[in-house]
C-alpha cells in the first residue's frame, strides 16, 4: 500500500462540502413527501405498515390515549413511537409529518457517519462516505417512509460516531451505549448492534495493554483506548438497567409477548433446511445488495483485509466488521425473507467502503498479504460465504428472481474464486494491496457511484404515483372521524383522516374478537391483486372477519399502489350491507 504524499483537505473545504452534500441528501429525503413508495420495482417497503406502526403516536395525537384497542406496536417500537408521536403534536397528523421522522433521523445518520468516518481515514473518506450513503438509492427510500428501520439504523450509526470519538474522550461512550440502546428500542432486531458495542469494548480491552506497550508512539497520538472501552461497558449497563427498570419489567407482559411470542416465536423456522435456505438466498432474494453492488464489493474486500489486522485496527473501524458479522449472523438465524432487514448493512458497508476509497487507496489493506497461509485459512468460511455474497449479489441478473440456478451459479464462483485465492496465496490479495489510485480518483469513483444512485431517485420520480396518500384523503370523505374500521388496511390508509383502525393480525392484534366485533361496520382490505393481499399469507385473515358478515356490500374501491402490476385497489365495504343500522 502506498503512503499519501497528497495534502490533507482543509477544514474549511471539508465542512462548505459536507454541508452541499448534505444539502443533496436532504433534497432526496425531502421532495415530493406524500408520493408513494418505489412498486415497480419496489425496495422493499410495504406503504401499508407505516399507519400500523404509527398506530399508538397517532391514538395519542387524536385521540389523547396511546392504547385504544389490542394492537400495540408501542410495546416493541417505543422511542420510534415517542419520536412519531412529537412529529403529531407538533405539526399534526399526516403522511408528511410521520415521514418527517425517518427523513430527519437519516440526514443525521449521513452526517455522523461522514464525521466518523473523517476521524478514521481524513476529510476525503468523510466526504465520500457522506456521498454514497446520502445519495443510496435504497437507503433513501426508507428514510422517506414512516418505519422503523430508518431510525433504528441511525441510532446505530449514532452509537457508531459515538464510539469513535470515545476513544480519545471517553465521555463519548455514555452516549455511545444509550444511542445503541435506542436503537434497540427503535426496532429491537438491533440487538445485534448492542452486542456488536459491546464485544468489541471487551476486544479493546484484551488487547490494549499489549499495543500500548509495543507502541509508545501511538499511544501518544491517539491515547488510551481502554478508559473508552471500560465507558462504554458501563453506558450500557447503566441504560440498559434505566430501561429495564422504568420500561420493560413494568410492562412486561405486553414485551415479553411482542418482542419474543411474535417476533421471534412465530415467525422463524429454526430446522437445518429453512437454516441452509436462509444461507443461500441471503445474496439472492432482494435487489438491495444488487444496487448497490460496488459499494457491497469495496466493503466487503475492505472487511476480509480488516481481519488480518483486527488486533491492530481502530476500535470504530472494528465495530463496522462486527457489525456487518453480527447482523449477517442475526439474519440468517432469524429471517432473510425480508428486503427491509438488509438496510441495516448500508452504513457499515459505505464506512468500510469509504475507508478503502479515501484512505487505503487500494482494495485489500497491505498486511493480509503479509499472512501466512496457514493463518489464512482460518478465515476460509468466512472468504467462502462472503465471495458468495458479493458474487450472488451480481450474477442474480442472469436469472433475475430465481432462486435455484442463482445459487448454483454463485456457489460455483465464490468455491472457484476462493480456490484461486487460498491455492495462489498470497498473489490475490498481494496484487489487490499494491494497485492502488489517488485521492482525486477516489473522488471520482465516489461521485460516479453517487450519480448512479441519484439516477435510481430521479426514474422513481419522474414516475412516481399518490394513489395511497388520494386514497386516504377519499376515505376521509367517506367516513366521520372516530368512525371504527376494521383491518390492517385500516391502518394503512389512517394518516390523513381521523378514523380508528382495528387492526387484526394472525394470533394477536385484536384477532380474538375479529368475527364479533358488531360495533364496528366497516372493513377496509385489498380486492386487487387479490382479497386480503395485506396480510401477505396464504389464509388472510382479514378473510374470516369477511366471511363471519355474508351480507357485506363494497361501498367504494380505490386505486393503491403496492405491486408492480400497478393495478391494485382497495374496497370499503359495509359489513351489514348499505342502508342497514
């Protein structure tokens, strides 16, 4: 790896660019607020969750209590709620002001990352981190939709920035440890993060004694990272009591049921099958990793030469591997079905990425080609899965939806390509070390990559739809605010009317009383692509409440926008028909 002979960027170049970077990714967040989500083709966000999640925030705006019926995300989402809920009170209730969480929580997220990012590898690394995750195609569209996962990942990317700053002011730690436990109780499939936090605060203390004492030098420029490591241990343990204490244990039956019963219990399949499935479709599934495959590939490669000198690297440049570790492992155990569980990746993936661009200049950092082979091949899974991923990510395009000849394909390159490095070592990554580019062609390679992704915004807006939020306002019309609907439909279509959706999932959320419920007349669902689409299962249970009421008549249908067909519509429909009560 070549040393930098280049001059560093000035702090006042870095903070006039930052600041039109920034300025970019708020325009992206921000224009056209109401429109639908990406269908055609989708990134994964399914419109109708956004009122199901909101549910309990807009109880409380409406209608002064968070609890009005048997469906409450509070207990599993509660800051998100929290945050949802001040957007309501302060500016009213409305796709808008719920989309406004998510958009303000990600143009942070690109702003922190860019900050930690300059403290790892200089101001060029920052920026150009600030660029590609600013400008991710993927990774915007969910920061405009009134979710969770948008704000759980840039609390972690908070905790993130926290954590790097620790290390030279360990004050920084507290707010480390509570931002990743605000990340849990955004969405709590972050606990990966918290024990990513707090695994490598133990790493760091393992081996700081041993690199201060070879290292005299070093220890004096960047001080000692043990008081850092020891802050954050307590910051967590602190705030995790906090909220046990004053959060969890007082409710603990309603948690314990939405965090563990339906979360983890009834979702996931745990045999060595759906375990194998969840492997070989992690690359294939989903566009997400397809879209942004350069940034995939960099980070990726920047991660297999982390591991060589994973004693010796930075405790943020650590925690963005075992971040990316730990969430693949989380997935696999738990579900891979879903596109939205994968945004969690974006940042880690751009932070190592931009590390490589802006600092390294080369693709595999110089040390892992000093590793002995024997060494090496301690990392052969890891080499193995991740050649897969990276190859699976890209070559999905030959079968493009397929499951079978995808794998098979991507199986046979990454076995081919990891052969080739193990039975060559240390050729590949000794030639991947030493070709490396300057600072103003990282640049370069980061603003064409940006173009890319703006490229995918400007095609979603140039035909982009508001059947969903028309289709809200026309409910509306229809019916008196407070009226009771039911369905998760209801839900969806809630946020710019005053109605009160019951909502009604599968074994919980108001289902024991879904074909009694005389109180409420009206039922909200999809009639196109097919009844029940909400419910994305085989046995919709919206199905049943229909059933339980024969004489029901369709009072109204409107145009949604969910499938790529472009053709979906909703129904009103009055469970004892027109004219009746």
């Amino acid at each position: 790896m070549r040393v930098s002979t280049e001059p560093e960027l000035s702090r006042h170049g870095f903070a006039w660019t930052l600041l039109l970077v920034l300025m970019l990714s708020a325009l992206l967040r921000g224009v056209f607020p109401a429109a639908d989500p990406p269908w055609n083709p989708t990134v994964g966000i399914v419109w109708h969750d956004e009122g199901a999640w909101v549910h309990n925030a807009r109880n409380k705006a409406l209608f002064g209590a968070w609890s009005l019926d048997a469906w409450n995300p509070m207990y599993i989402a509660p800051v998100f709620t929290a945050l949802e809920y001040a957007a309501f009170d302060l500016f009213g209730v409305g796709v808008r002001q719920a989309r406004l969480v998510p958009a303000a929580a990600g143009l942070a997220s690109v702003w922190l990352l860019a900050l930690g990012v300059a403290r790892l590898g200089g101001r060029r690394a920052g920026l150009i981190a600030a660029a590609l995750l600013g400008t991710n195609y993927v990774y915007v569209m969910w920061n405009r939709a009134a979710l969770m996962e948008g704000p759980a990942v840039a609390f972690m990317v908070a905790s993130w920035y926290c954590y790097v700053r620790a290390r030279s002011q360990p004050v920084w730690a507290w707010a480390a440890g509570a931002c990743a436990l605000l990340a849990f109780f955004t969405k709590a499939s972050a606990a990966f993060f918290v024990a990513a936090l707090a695994l490598d605060a133990c790493v760091t203390l393992a081996v700081g004694r041993a690199r201060l004492q070879v290292g005299a030098a070093r220890r004096d420029a960047d001080g000692d990272p043990r008081p850092g490591a020891w802050h954050t241990l307590a910051a967590l343990s602190v705030c995790g009591a906090l909220a046990l204490a004053l959060f969890v244990l007082p409710n603990w039956t309603e948690y314990r049921f939405y965090n563990w019963q339906m979360s983890v219990l009834r979702k996931p399949s745990y045999d060595l099958k759906s375990l194998i499935d969840r492997v070989t479709w992690f690359p294939i599934l989903h566009d997400v990793l397809t879209r942004m495959w350069f940034v995939l590939a960099l980070g990726v490669a920047a991660a297999l030469g982390l591991l060589a000198r994973l004693r010796h690297a930075a405790a943020g440049e650590r925690l963005l591997l075992l971040w990316l570790a730990l969430g693949t492992t989380e997935l696999i155990l738990h579900d891979v079905g879903n596109e939205r569980r994968f945004v969690v990746f974006i940042p880690a993936l751009v932070g190592l990425a931009s590390l490589a661009l802006g600092r390294d200049r080369v693709v595999v950092h110089g040390s892992a080609a000093g590793t002995s082979r024997g060494r090496a091949l301690l990392a052969l899974p890891v080499v193995l899965f991740a050649s897969y991923v990276v190859a699976g990510a890209l070559l999905r395009l030959a079968f493009l939806y397929e499951i079978s000849p995808n794998v098979r394909l991507a199986a046979a390159v990454a076995v081919i390509f990891t052969a080739a490095v193990y039975g060559t070592w240390p050729r590949i990554p000794l030639a991947l070390s030493r070709h490396g580019w300057t600072q103003k062609g990282a640049c370069a390679v980061a603003l064409l990559v940006s173009l890319g992704q703006v490229a995918q915004f400007v095609q979603w807006a140039a035909g982009r739809s508001y059947k969903n939020y028309h289709a809200s306002i026309e409910v509306g019309r229809r019916v008196p605010p407070g009226t009771l609907v039911h369905g998760k439909l209801a839900n969806g279509l809630a946020l710019e009317n005053g109605i009160r959706p019951i909502f009604v999932g599968r074994g919980f959320g108001n289902y024991d009383d879904r074909k009694t419920r005389d109180d409420v007349r009206y039922i909200l669902t999809y009639v196109a692509p097919s009844v029940g689409y909400e419910s994305q299962a085989s046995q919709p249970v919206i199905a049943e409440v229909l059933d339980a009421y024969p004489g029901r008549t369709i009072i109204m249908t409107f145009d949604v926008a969910e499938t790529a067909t472009g053709h979906d519509r909703a129904a009103l429909i009055d469970k004892f028909g027109t004219g009746s009560r």
